[in-house]
C-alpha cells in the first residue's frame, strides 16, 4: 500500500501509479488530504477501482455511465439525450459484471427488447451497450441475431399537395415549407439565419438541437459534414432568424395544418418530395446529394474523379428552382 508524506503546508499526500503515457513514461494520480489516513484512503480506493476496471471487473451500468462521461465532449448534446434517455432500458442487466457477459446473455436482453421497441430501438440500444463493453473490454466479442429491419416505403407528397400545403399556410409556415421543399431539415430550417443568406443563396452550416437537458439550442456545426452546403432560397432581406420556431414548435404546426387539409403527411416528407422531384426532373444523383445535404454513396470513381462542374451545378440548382416555384405560383 502507496504510504502517504506530510508536505510543507501540512497536508498528506500519497502518489499512485496510473499508467504510462505514449512516450513509454509512469503516469502517477496524486491524492491529497488534510490527515495521512485520509490521503491513504483516498489512494487505496482509487487503486481498487483502477483494479476492477483493468479486470473488466464492474458493472453494465458502470461501463454505460463511464462510456457516456468519457464520450461526451466530443459527442452531440442531442446524442447524448439520446444515450440518457436509453438508460432505463439496461436495468434487468445493470448489476451484471461485463467479465461475465456472453452471447447468451446479450442475446436474450435484445429479444426482451424486441417485444417493447421497434427494430431500429433495438439496434439503437444494444450499439450503446456493445460500445461500452468494448472499451473496458475490446477484445470481447457477441454473436448476436437482432429483428428484421422495419421495411418502410414513403410516399412523396404530390405538386398538388404542397400547393394545397402552400395556400393554406400562414406566413412563417409558408417559410418552412419554402426551405423544406427544396430539402432542408427541422433543425437546419431553426437555425437558418438572414446573415447566412448572399444574393439568394444560403449557407447551411448550422442545427437547431436538445442538449442533454432537453433544451433547444444553436449548433454551429451542421448535422453531417455533407449537411454543410450551399443552395438557393425565395427568402427576402431581414435580421435574425428566419423562423422564430423551435424544430418541435415546426413539426405541430405542420401537423395541424396537414390535419386541416385532410392529409397524411409529415414535415420530413417534404425532403422525399425533394429527392423524388430532382428524380423526375433527371437531376443526376450528385447534384442531388449535395443540394439536399446527404452523403455521396457509390465508388470511389464518384467520390473523388466525379465531381461537381460548376455550370452544370447552377444549371440544375436553376432547374430545381424554376419547378419549385411553378408549384406555388400556378
């Protein structure tokens, strides 16, 4: 046991051997207390708790919380909601010990959930729980057999549908509309600002998203990096945000107007409308992409040797545009 030395201010300190950093040297923890009983004690239990971690000797629910504190400076604060909001799922297995975990056991927690989420959930929940395993544990591995996918086909809203969206709408939903059909998200539309617009093209660089309090807030960095692009908007001049609603605010509002028209519709379908119109319009795949903020799937060939002409860019952006626009004013 690490004995604790009396420092010129009176204090006890013991100095507990850590780890070694990339250039090979001892990295020690320090623990200081007024009493030396105290400093060895603070010492000892930090050197058990290091032990059970080297042993992979804790907790699914020490792994989890350890994973979400170490992670969560460079995660999302909307992802880390996320991560806090799927914490009650592991309770059958929080007091389960993770140098213990076998296939078995992993696979029975993921049927129990089957029944009570969705697929997607599912996945959701056990990628939180492997990840936290794996990095106590990163050798350790589970085979584990997840429900089919939910296969979903939307339908896209027909020209006459959002015409009928546009007509009805009151002034600020007339705006979300605008910037959703030409393939902007909720968040994106939030954190749309009238500086980030130059002689009818905006720069989308921005997110409106919860932080793990739930509370709304402005993000600087875009979704994806895909997500930060540039594309043309029928918005005039002003100061501050261009919608005065939060994302939420956004999807009741739209609901309440859809329910008025008797439609089946959600805002996030206007970003479906967007893809299938540049489909329709022959819009290639790459333009498409990068007009509505989504990765470029496909072979390197398309990554890195197709790329954007510029003219050809601002042909099809105008293509898209003078349709857009037809809908509404018709």
């Amino acid at each position: 046991m690490a004995k604790a030395k009396k420092l010129p201010s009176g204090s006890w300190r013991v100095q507990v051997y850590s780890h070694k950093d990339s250039a090979g040297k001892r990295v020690y923890k320090s623990f200081t207390a007024k009493s030396k009983a105290e400093a060895e004690m603070l010492a000892a239990g930090y050197k058990a708790g290091k032990r059970r971690i080297d042993n992979n000797d804790i907790t699914v629910e020490e792994a989890i919380n350890g994973y979400i504190q170490i992670k969560e400076p460079v995660l999302s604060p909307s992802t880390v909601r996320g991560y806090k909001g799927m914490l009650h799922y592991f309770k059958p297995i929080n007091r389960k010990r993770i140098n213990t975990l076998v296939s078995r056991d992993m696979q029975e927690f993921v049927s129990s959930l089957s029944v009570k989420v969705s697929p997607k959930t599912v996945r959701n929940i056990y990628g939180l729980l492997a990840c936290s395993v794996a990095l106590y544990a990163p050798d350790v591995s589970f085979k584990v057999t997840f429900p089919p996918k939910q296969i979903k086909r939307p339908v896209s809203p027909s020209d006459d549908d959002i015409k009928a969206l546009y007509n009805a709408a009151n002034d600020q939903m007339k705006v979300c509309l605008l910037l959703g059909m030409r393939g902007m998200r909720r968040g994106e539309i939030a954190a749309l600002k009238y500086e980030d617009i130059k002689d009818g093209i905006a720069h989308i660089h921005a997110d409106m998203v919860k932080d793990s309090n739930g509370k709304w807030v402005y993000k600087e960095i875009p979704k994806t990096a895909d997500s930060d692009r540039y594309i043309r908007v029928p918005i005039g001049k002003g100061t501050g945000f261009i919608v005065k609603w939060t994302p939420d605010s956004i999807t009741k509002r739209f609901i309440e107007l859809r329910d008025s028209l008797g439609l089946s519709l959600c805002f996030h379908d206007l970003r479906h409308y967007f893809a299938s119109t540049a489909a329709v319009l022959d819009i290639p795949d790459i333009y498409t992409a990068d007009m509505g903020g989504w990765k470029r799937e496909g072979s390197v060939m398309k990554s890195v040797y197709q790329n954007n002409i510029t003219s050809l860019s601002d042909y099809y952006s105008n293509k898209m545009e003078d349709h857009l626009q037809s809908v509404i004013s018709e």
